[in-house]
C-alpha cells in the first residue's frame, strides 16, 4: 500500500481517484496540477490539491508515488510532458489495472498505465509506459503498445501488431493482424486499419484511408 498523489481536476482524475480507492491497495491523499489550474477553494474530491511546483516541498518524492491519468489532448504530447516532468523530480509512478481486466502472467505493463474493466490483454502482448486502456478493448497477443498511447473502447487490435509512441485509437475501431501504427497515428471512431500507417497521419473509415489533414496539427 502506497500513498497517492493524482495529477489533474478533472474528470479522469475523479475516476482515477474511484478506482484507486475501490479497487487498489493505495491510498490516494491529494492531488496535484500546476499552478494555472489551481482550483479557487483549494480542494477537489475532499481532498487538498497542491501546485505542482511545490509538490517536493509538501510531498517529497520519498513519501509519496504519482498517478497521472490524463486525457489524450494534443496526440498525448500534453500527458507525456507532465510524465517526464514527474520522472525528472524523482517521483515513481504507480500503474493502475483493474480486477475485472484478463491479462495473463509475464504480461509487461509500464508506469502510468491506466487499464480499466473488461480489457483483454492475451499472451506476450506488452504495454509500455504511460498508456491508458479505457474499458472493454482486445489486445492480441504479441502485440507491442509503445509509451503515450491512448486506446479508448472497444477497440479490436489483432496479433503481432506494433502500436507506436503517441498514438491515439478511436471507439470501436479495428486493426487487422501484423500490422504496424506509426508514431503519432489517430485512428478514429470506427476505422478499420488494414495496412501500416505514416507518422503523425490520420485515418478514418472502412477500410481506413489517410486524411489530408496532420494528427499533430489538430485542435484538440
């Protein structure tokens, strides 16, 4: 059992802090965002929230462990920078997969990794860091998902594929076996993806076809 400090005031934050709290050993006691995003009263969830910039000072890194259960906004690229900043002031992150997930032994999962309920995570396949699973997805064995991933539900990945850094999977899209995501690749909400992608690139419909427009220009 560990104490938890939970990045973030939002809603993946109040989940996080729920699953956390039914259905984990740790014991969440704050949270934590940056100073912009303080909250006016100061608390969040009955708990105190500390700006980020302070966090060593009040919770220093031998006391406490980090959850950072951000959304997918800007390819990830925002929860990526908030993890290597974590990382940098020495503060070990802890991973969170739920008891109602199927994952088999000798299954690698990295810090970060935020899995919830109904998720199937066959043989050999591997999670890298800082990679959320919402609910009710399939991995297929050996497949490889690489760090600042984001897959949402429902999602059908098939054998032997490579899930790339930054990539972001839409609800109930599929991905055919053996095949290889690049970096930064946005899949959407029902895309069937049946050969390998470009960095940066997004796709949509069935069978999917690239989009003009770059993933790494996008809005949100």
């Amino acid at each position: 059992m560990a104490d938890i400090v939970v990045f973030g005031t939002a809603d993946t934050a109040s989940l996080a802090h729920f699953y956390l709290r039914h259905d984990s050993p740790h014991n969440v006691i704050a949270f934590t965002v940056t100073t912009d995003y303080m909250p006016p009263e100061g608390e969040f969830e009955g708990l105190p929230v500390e700006p980020f910039e302070s966090l060593p000072d009040r919770y220093p890194p031998t006391t406490v462990k980090l959850f950072a259960p951000m959304t997918f906004r800007k390819m990830n690229r925002l929860r990526q920078g908030i993890y290597e900043q974590i990382r940098t002031h020495g503060y070990e992150l802890i991973t969170y997969v739920s008891s109602r997930a199927t994952l088999f032994p000798e299954t690698r999962i990295g810090s970060n990794c935020f899995i919830l309920e109904n998720n199937t995570v066959q043989p050999y396949a591997q999670i890298g860091d800082n990679t959320t699973l919402w609910s009710g997805n399939h991995i297929g064995h050996h497949t490889v998902i690489r760090d600042h991933v984001f897959i949402t539900s429902h999602v059908v990945i098939a054998g032997h594929c490579d899930i790339g850094n930054n990539c972001v999977l839409g609800i109930h899209s599929t991905l055919r076996d053996g095949i290889t995501l690049a970096e930064g690749t946005m899949v959407n909400m029902d895309a069937s993806v049946r050969v390998d992608t470009e960095p940066w690139s997004v796709y949509d419909g069935v069978p999917a076809v690239k989009r003009a427009v770059r993933s790494d220009r996008m809005a949100s």
